[in-house]
C-alpha cells in the first residue's frame, strides 16, 4: 500500500506499513482519499531533523481524525526511525494523534516510541531534498515561502468497495 503526496516541490512517494499500524494507516489513507491534505502547507521545516505538515488551517495548531478525536499512539518494535525519509504521526503527547504528520531528514532513534511510524518514503527523495532546502524562520520553522501538497494519488486502496 503506499500514496504519492503530489507537492510544490515534487512528488514524494510514501509506502504504508498498514499490518503494523492499522489505526494510523487507515486514518491517514482516509484522510488522502477525501482530499484533506490538499492544500495543506509544510508548516515546520527544521533542517536534519523533520518536514511537518498535515493541518488544514496550516497554523499547526489543528487537525482531525477521521474518528472526530484523537486516537491512540501505535509503537511497534519492528518499525523505527532508522532512516531518512521515515513518516510518523506529530501529535503533543501521548496518544494524542490526529491528521498532522512529519518524515525525518535523517535517522532519528530519540522519536522511537514516541510517534506513531507508519510509513516510509520509497521515492521522491529529491523532492524531501528541495524541502529541507527552504529558508525558514528560525523562531517557528516555518518556510519563508509556503510550500504545500496539491493533492495525494492512493496506489491501492483496501478501503475502497
């Protein structure tokens, strides 16, 4: 199962580890197959570290379920961020996940059982690349220049009937 996010900056390619986690796998698919992160600007962009996005408000202050509230937290022991290009859940605590997400510019072993792993870029990495390149302010993080995603190609899609 995997999703293209088609961006600003090109398109990054997102495989979805969906027997490993199934709650946030099925949230994010539903949420791409409705066409919520259409729109929706990199909000925070620390360089090494992670690419944020996923708010429809594009503050970083909100975001929804599909289930109406927030849902808990999936850690796997199988599943971590070992590598660039790994995609989680953001959320500010525990068990406190909602639509917004980020995917690390670099391993990042400190996030291990903390957010939800539920994905991994496969291809696009030159796009990631062109991400981590933007100016940001260095208060919040957030791009100079708005950078969003214009729309999400769901590859196969187990919700479908």
């Amino acid at each position: 199962m995997s999703v293209t996010l088609h961006t600003d900056v090109g398109d990054i390619k997102i495989e979805l580890f969906c027997d490993a986690c199934p709650k946030a796998s099925e949230n994010f698919l539903a949420l791409c197959a409705s066409d919520y992160y259409s729109g929706c600007v990199f909000i925070r962009n620390i360089k090494g570290f992670i690419v944020q996005t996923g708010d429809p408000t594009n503050t970083g202050k909100s975001g929804q379920s599909i289930w109406g509230t927030k849902f808990d937290d999936e850690f796997k022991e199988t599943v971590k961020h070992t590598d660039r290009g790994m995609v989680s859940m953001a959320n500010n605590g525990p068990n406190a996940n909602a639509s917004q997400f980020f995917i690390t510019y670099a391993a990042q072993p400190n996030l291990d059982l903390k957010y939800t792993l539920f994905g991994r870029v496969i291809d696009g990495f030159d796009a990631l690349d062109e991400l981590e390149k933007l100016p940001v302010n260095p208060k919040n993080y957030r791009p100079h220049v708005d950078k969003k995603i214009n729309g999400v190609t769901i590859h196969a899609n187990p919700l479908a009937t």
